[in-house]
C-alpha cells in the first residue's frame, strides 16, 4: 500500500490512467442516469461496512434490472489496497452503452467504474460552528419508483444546493410532498428532541443511509434513545440539536435552519456524543486486514 492516498480510476477490473478515456459516450449512465453508485470510505486498505454497501446497492440494480456484476466485492478491494492509507471510494454501475431510446438493449453490458481519491478535507467550521440549511422549493417524491434507491439522477440535489448557497446557506434540506422533513442534498438528517434522536423513516422518501445505520445503532451505548418517527419544520425547530449524516462527512452538526437557529445555535453535547461514538466505530471496523 502507499504511504499517500492517490486518485486512480478503475473500469470493468481494468486500471485506467486518471486523464484518459473511461467510458463510451453512448453509455446509458451518462445519457440517461441508468445506473446507481456507492461512496464510501476505507482506512487502511478497509471499506467501511462494504458489504452493506453492496447490499445497497444490488438491491437498486435488482430494481433497475441491471445485472450484478459478481467481481464487483473483489474488484473495490483491490482498488482499494493499492490506492493508500485513507481513500475516498466511489463505485458506479451503469446498464452499459445503447442505442438511442429509453427501452434497454436485452444483452446490454454493465459498465463499472471505481474511482478513488484522497479523503475530502472538510474544514475545522463543519464540526465546531456546524452547518446552515435552506430549506429547498423543491420536494423529494416520497411515492417515486426509485424511492431509497442511489441511482445516477442527482440533479436536484444540484440544482438545490445552487438555491442553498444562494440564500447564503451551506446547505439545502429537503421536505417531501407529504412537508414532512426528508434530507439533505446527500445526508441523512437527525433531531435531538426530549433528548432522543429521531429521524425520518424510510416511508418518509429518504435514502438508507449507511452512515444513518451506524447511528441508529450505536445511540443506545452512548445513552440515547432512537426513533424512526416523521416530523415537520416545526419539529426541526423546536428540538434541542440536529445534525446531518454521510460516509464522507460523517457526523455534521446542523445548527441554523432558514435562518432560525436550532437549539442554541451551536453544535450540542449529543451531537458530539454521536460523532465521537461513529469516528471510534469505523476506526475499529477499519482496524482489521483487508479481505479481497
């Protein structure tokens, strides 16, 4: 392994030099978004909850009809072992190239593309001041076909994250069409209120995230109690705490929502709970050999 992270493409198992050609230009992922992908973080030559992970992800293959590739568990650790310490993962898988049209070729060949990169560094802010959400004009569908699916189609994350920074906002959250509080533009979103953590379930429109998992599952040994429960702006408003989840980011506290302050507007003493809890859970997932 290198001492230092680099970026490096990998396509069908092949590694591919950084700047060159990867796929064809008439591949269904970049026309049409027909495909789903995965980020995710390794330390040490270790994804974090890879098979969880790839789990996520063969169920939105199983729903888009698009054949797994059965190399793809082999072919993310090998990526991963060469690329260095810590790497920043992102396996995309698309139906392959096409002919123009919606309607799929019947032997059409999956393309698969692992990028990895060094860790984004996030500023010191994101953790000790927290973040600002917009909330955005668009809504997340929550009856949409590929609800809780990361499918390709990211465009309205982008388009309300333009709003957000607009409106002087780090970030932007969306409601669903039920006005009940969905996500972020790539995270998960959690409440402090009564001093327990609530999140949006999955009938909600949100995705299952991994990192939303971790949490859930690690409140009740650092003494919190956890629910799955909807809850509107109100309710964002009147807890104690919120705070943001991802695979990059990990825990981030949420801290001003349309310029409202949650809480006392600074990241509070649960979310520093949580996010001290997750960093000690994925550096001892993380601490083992890696499995190719």
């Amino acid at each position: 392994m290198n001492g230092k992270t680099q970026n490096a493409v990998w396509v069908n198992g092949e590694r591919r030099t950084v700047d060159g050609p990867h796929v064809s230009a008439r591949d269904r992922g970049f026309t049409l978004a027909d495909g789903a992908f995965e980020t995710m973080i390794a330390l040490e030559g270790v994804v974090f909850r890879l098979e969880r992970h790839l789990a996520r992800l063969a169920h939105a293959l199983r729903t888009l009809e698009i054949p797994e590739p059965q190399e793809l568990r082999v072919w993310v650790c090998d990526a991963v072992i060469a690329a260095g310490p810590e790497a920043a993962v992102r396996l995309t898988v698309t139906r392959g190239p096409g002919a123009a049209g919606i309607a799929p070729h019947p032997d059409s060949s999956p393309t698969v593309v692992i990028a990895v990169s060094p860790l984004p560094a996030f500023g010191a802010a994101v953790y000790e001041v927290g973040l600002s959400a917009h909330v955005a004009s668009g809504r997340i569908n929550e009856r949409s076909m590929t609800t809780g699916l990361k499918t390709l189609a990211y465009t309205d994350a982008i388009a309300a994250l333009f709003e957000a920074n607009h409106a002087g906002a780090d970030e932007a959250l969306f409601l669903n069409t039920s006005s009940q509080c969905a996500e972020a533009t790539s995270s998960n979103l959690f409440i402090v209120t009564g001093g327990r953590l609530v999140t949006p379930p999955l009938a909600c429109g949100v995705l299952p995230g991994i990192t939303r998992e971790a949490v859930l599952e690690q409140a009740s040994a650092i003494g919190l109690d956890s629910a799955e429960r909807a809850f509107g702006l109100d309710d964002l408003f009147a807890g104690s705490e919120a705070f943001l989840t991802s695979s990059l980011r990990g825990i981030a506290p949420l801290v001003r929502v349309a310029s409202r302050a949650i809480g006392d507007g600074r990241p509070g003493a649960a979310t520093r709970r949580v996010a001290d809890a997750y960093r000690e859970l994925v550096a001892h997932e993380c601490r083992g050999p890696a499995v190719a």
